[in-house]
C-alpha cells in the first residue's frame, strides 16, 4: 500500500531505498500508512519523518533495516532489539509550529477519529506513532 502524501524515501533509509526502490512500500502495515495519511489530511499538519532525500540528516525514523546505524548498533552491542520500526508498524515525526507534547495530547483528545488504535511514546521531544495494538485507541508508553 502507497501512501497519499508521503514519499517512500520520507519512510524508509537511503540504503533502504537503494536497495529495494519502491518494492519498500511492501514492508509497510497499511494501518500504519493508513493512519500517517489520515493525520496528514485531517490536520493538514507539515510532518516531517526522514529528510536525508532533500539534503537533511534523518534517516532512520521510519522502517529500520538490520544495517541502519541505530538497528546495527544493538546487534554489534548484543542488544535485542523488537522495535515497531524494523516491522514497518511505526514512525517518529515532528510537526512544524507544534510540540510532540503539544501532538500528544491532540491525538489523545482527538482518539476516536483515529483509523487504528496506536501507540505513542510519551516524554520525548518528537512524535513516535506505532500500530501495535494495545485495545484501547492511544496507549501511550515510555521506554
């Protein structure tokens, strides 16, 4: 499934992209892809997960391949690492003019519009959204 507003290279690594191309929307949960474009239309939000293709630095806060630096990092440390990220179930983003804090609670308000139940870190300084199903609409979680 393709999202309507995002870029594949604004979801995945630019080695991810190298690699697999546009085949990476396979390795997408569409309730995920679902949920992203919903923010996107319903809030008319500028969200900005990765950049690295118009000369930004982010790269890894959307699907996490096993070389991306963050992913291969654990496994050089003997770390296990399970993260929504490496099964194309969440995302990290910043929306321009507006906290995460700021996010969070309109996500939280706002629950019942939300296609998918999600979950959200709390207490950091950017947006992690995640489809992992707790049943119930934001669970929020902290790491």
């Amino acid at each position: 499934m393709k999202s309507e507003f995002f870029e594949l290279k604004e979801l995945v690594s630019e080695q991810v992209y190298k690699r697999y191309g546009k085949q990476a929307w396979d390795f997408f949960d569409p309730r995920l892809i679902k949920t992203i474009d919903f923010l996107k239309s319903h809030y008319d939000w500028t969200i900005t997960i990765n950049d690295w293709s118009w000369g930004g630095s982010l790269q890894q806060r959307g699907f996490r391949a096993n070389l991306d630096p963050l992913v291969k990092n654990k496994t050089d440390q003997n770390k296990l690492y399970c993260s929504a990220h490496g099964r194309g179930q969440g995302v990290d983003f910043n929306v321009k003019g507006l906290s995460a804090e700021k996010i969070r609670q309109i996500l939280i308000e706002d629950h019942n519009l939300l296609p998918y139940n999600v979950r959200i870190e709390d207490g950091v300084s950017w947006v992690h959204l995640d489809v992992v199903d707790k049943n119930v609409k934001v669970y929020l979680f902290s790491t």
